[in-house]
C-alpha cells in the first residue's frame, strides 16, 4: 500500500514538473549532455547527485522517466527503513485523535512523500538520515548500514551531516542505554577527529573554508542568505521575526492564512497536523521522559532542534522551507511517538510490560 501511495506521488511531481520549474531537470540533463568522466562528479552536494545519476543515464541509457522512478523508489526504501527505525525501537501501536493510528498517519504524510519522490536531493538524503536512524541503534550489527547513511548525508549535505554527528554524540554521552563511559569517549574522539578531517568541506557549504573569522562571517552569510530568499516570490521577512517566531514559522507555516497555492493548502493541512501532534508533548512530564529517554530518543530530538535553529537562520521563502524541513520531522516525530508510547505503558499500570517488552530504560 505505501510503495503505491508513494509511486503515485512520483506521477504527481511528474506532472508538476511538466509544469512548473523544477531541478529534476537539471539533474537529468547536466550529466546527460557532458564530455565529462563518471569520477569528474564526485563531490558533495548537487555535484554528487550528478556522480549517482551519470551511470545510469550514459551507461545503462535510463530517460528522463526511468531515472524519477529510480530516484522515487529509493524515496520509498527511506519509508521502509523509517518504518523499520520506528517499529524496532517502539513495539506498542499508538492511536492518536482517538482512533488514528500514529505511525499509519506519519508514514502517509503527503508532504514527505511529494518532495523523495523525484531525481534530486531530496530522496537520497531521506534515505541516508533514515539508514542512520535505523542502524544507530545497534552500531556493531549494522555498521555497513550506518556507514552507508553516514555518507549519504554528508555529500548531499555536509552540513546537515556536522548536526547529525552532533545529535548522535549528545544522545550517546547524554541517554540511558547500554554504551559504557569508554565506548563514549571513543564516540567523542572519532567526533572531533571526523571535525578535523572534513572541516573544509563541511566550511564550503557556505564558503567559509578560508574564513579567519568564522562566527562574523556567518552571521553575515546568513543575514545575506535571509535577504535573498525573502524576496523570492513566496518570500517572509523573517529578519524582523523573533527567535519564537522564526522557529514557529519554520515548523509549522505555511498555514491556510499564507499558503501559496494549491500546494501550500495541502502542506496547511499537514502542518496543522503537526502542531497537534506538538501539542501531546507540550507537558512538564516529557521534560523527565526527555532526562530518561534512551540514546536514539535524544538523538533525534538535538538532531531536529540544531537543525531547526540552524534553518531559521538563512530560511525566509515558504517554498524552501516547506522541501527542507521534510528532511528532519521523522525525528520529532519518532521522539514524540516514543512519548506517548512510553505514556500509554505507564498508564497501563504494568499491564503491557507483559506482552511487550519495556520501551522506556531507565537507570
């Protein structure tokens, strides 16, 4: 059912495309018309999915067409593993608004679904930031899977790699769960040696390698970045927005009183969707869930929140914020799932720890 409901999003941003810009297209035709080798394309960012699709197109001769529906199944194979993280790690079923099933409702989100659908960043990172999810939870076991999504992420998107390190390093010093003090002082070392190593690459993502001054030098990418966007054609003037605000829009805008067309109605819908799954954990009791949660609850929770503060920053255009932030919300909403599953244990007085092993370890 999901790989048919995704498939059908596939159809529909190919006819979106037909129709309006879109960077498909550049992706298809730059490695399609080159006199350049395969190995000329490895590098990060646009230039790798270049690298992943030049095999197809000039080697195995794949259309336009056939490379949408490679790039949409490896969106599906993101949801599959986003089922697999989920699912492993919480064994309850969560219903929510009485009767609706969580994960059911998450993993048929429409936007999530619209923007892996296609030849581009889009379903390449989804499927990287889900892998790691998948296997960070037994690092030994799936090492090849985690390192496979570890490199996924950081030549699509160096950047969002530096906050998933991060995100791991904070759950791994910070969660209850079976790492031992030497276990996370390694974790630490092969952090701050992997900062070292790829320092220039992560930097050049905002073409800061050569900075001498790095915290002015952002500030003034990011104000110059914010500028240019808000005066796009679905531009915000989030340079006057406060912190709340900023943060706000970027979670959960567009909503119905600022979406830009019919699209932006759709991504309403969701969005109001997500502020009231936001509303289940807005308690001072997820506070103490948080300070017992498991590593991968807090991994993804830093994970969502750096990277949330980090976008508002340079994000001020509603269509980008609707694409980027697709790339994040399985992490809240993994993080909330957990709690309300941990919830439902507890209220059950004991009851499911019978059939269903405890969700929830605590020190």
């Amino acid at each position: 059912m999901l790989s048919l409901y995704h498939l059908a999003f596939g159809g529909i941003y190919y006819v979106y495309a037909l129709f309006n810009r879109s960077d498909s297209v550049r992706y298809y035709n730059v490695p399609n018309n080159t006199n350049k080798g395969w190995l000329d394309f490895f590098g990060t960012e646009t230039t790798f999915i270049d690298f992943i699709s030049y095999p197809f197109i000039n080697y195995l001769g794949f259309s336009y067409e056939m490379m949408m529906l490679l790039f949409a199944w490896i969106g599906y194979m993101g949801f599959v593993y986003a089922y697999l993280f989920f699912k492993e790690n919480i064994p309850l079923n969560v219903k929510v608004f009485r009767k609706v099933d969580l994960l059911t409702l998450i993993l048929f989100l429409p936007n999530m679904h619209f923007w892996t659908a296609s030849l581009g960043k889009g379903s390449l990172i989804f499927l990287g930031l889900m892998l790691f999810g998948y296997a960070i939870s037994k690092p030994k076991e799936r090492v090849v899977t985690l390192l496979l999504g570890s490199l996924l992420v950081f030549y699509i998107r160096p950047h969002i790699f530096l906050i998933l390190a991060i995100g791991s390093l904070l759950g791994v010093l910070t969660g209850i769960g079976k790492f031992t003090w030497k276990q996370k002082s390694v974790a630490f070392c092969v952090f701050i040696l992997s900062l070292v190593l790829l320092q220039n690459s992560i930097l050049s993502v905002v073409n800061l390698e050569n900075s001498n001054d790095l915290i002015s030098d952002f500030l003034t990418f990011t104000s110059n970045r914010a500028d240019s966007l808000s005066h796009s054609g679905s531009g915000l003037n989030m340079a006057e927005y406060s912190l709340p605000e900023k943060i706000f829009s970027f979670w959960f805008r567009p909503l119905f009183f600022d979406a830009p067309g019919i699209l932006g109605v759709i991504v309403s819908i969701e969005n109001l969707i997500y502020i009231l799954l936001f509303m289940k954990i807005m308690k001072l009791d997820f506070f103490k869930f948080i300070k017992l949660a498991p590593m991968n609850v807090k991994m993804s929770l830093a994970l969502f929140l750096i990277t949330s503060f980090a976008m508002t920053f340079v994000m001020s255009n509603l269509g980008i914020i609707i694409r980027q932030k697709s790339m994040i919300m399985y992490f809240i909403f993994f993080v909330i799932y957990y709690y309300l599953a941990h919830e439902m244990q507890q209220n059950s007085k004991g009851i499911l720890k019978m059939d269903a092993k405890p969700i929830l370890h605590t020190a």
